[in-house]
C-alpha cells in the first residue's frame, strides 16, 4: 500500500470515528435504540431501562387485557422481546409475541401489545415513559371451540 493510499485510509477513518457520535446520536433519538448499543458513547451517562409490556385481545369489536403465557419456550419468547427492545427500541417488532397469544387464545381476532419504554427527550433533557401500541391481526381464521 502507498504512503498516499495509507494516509487516505487513516483519513477516512478518523473522519468516519469523528462523525460515529452524530449519527449514533440521530439513531437513538429516532429509533428509541438504547445508547448503550452500537458503539454509542453515551453509554457512559445514561442507564438501561427495561420496557414494561401489557397486552391486550380484541374480539368483537371489544378490548380486554389478557396475560401472556409465561411457561417454557413462550416465557423464553418474552423475555428475549423484552431484552432486546430495551437495546434496540423500536426497530424490533413484537410478532413472535403475537403469535404465541394467537396460539393461547384461539378465539381472538387481533391482539395489542402496548409497550411502555422509558426514553430520553432530547427536547426537555428529562426521562419520560413513551408508549408504542402495536396492533397484531390473526393471520389465518379464528378457530372455534372443538
């Protein structure tokens, strides 16, 4: 490699090391990424806070609170929805929740799961409860009763 070769390489890479803090600034604030994540240095300064996850069934047109089936692999499925939103916000989806309650709950038409994350705004520099409600449709028909 040339002398110039090698000093464009170290040039784009302090540049690149110099703008990380920007952009990784940008994604937690749009995204709800954890600034722990992604080689963020705000890690530094800001604690991990672990979203709180209530869900809902709609049959009917009516809303109820239903609980998630905590035993075996499905417990596996919300603990690992839990960790993981808490690290990268909302770019991870909770369908694989939506199908376990589908699976426990035949009857239902869709289901909500509301997630209840702490977040930083930027605006107030505070710390407040943000909430995300996703709406989840049965793929195939409900079953009825056997």
């Amino acid at each position: 490699m040339t002398a110039h070769r090698k000093t464009l390489l170290v040039g784009f890479l302090l540049t690149a090391f110099a703008l990380w803090p920007l952009l990784h600034y940008l994604v937690v604030k749009r995204y709800f990424v954890s600034p722990w994540r992604l080689f963020g240095w705000a890690m530094y300064c800001v604690p991990i806070y672990r979203p709180q996850v209530s869900f809902f069934a709609v049959r009917d047109g009516e809303r109820f609170a239903i609980d998630f089936p905590l035993a075996d692999d499905d417990g596996l499925v919300h603990r690992s929805f839990v960790h993981q939103r808490a690290q990268l916000g909302t770019l991870v989806s909770p369908e694989d929740l939506g199908r376990v309650l589908f699976r426990h709950y035949p009857l239902v038409d869709h289901v909500v799961v509301r997630v209840t994350q702490p977040v930083y705004h930027y605006d107030s520099d505070t710390i407040r409860n943000a909430v995300f409600e996703h709406s989840l449709e049965r793929l195939e028909a409900p079953r009825g009763p056997p």
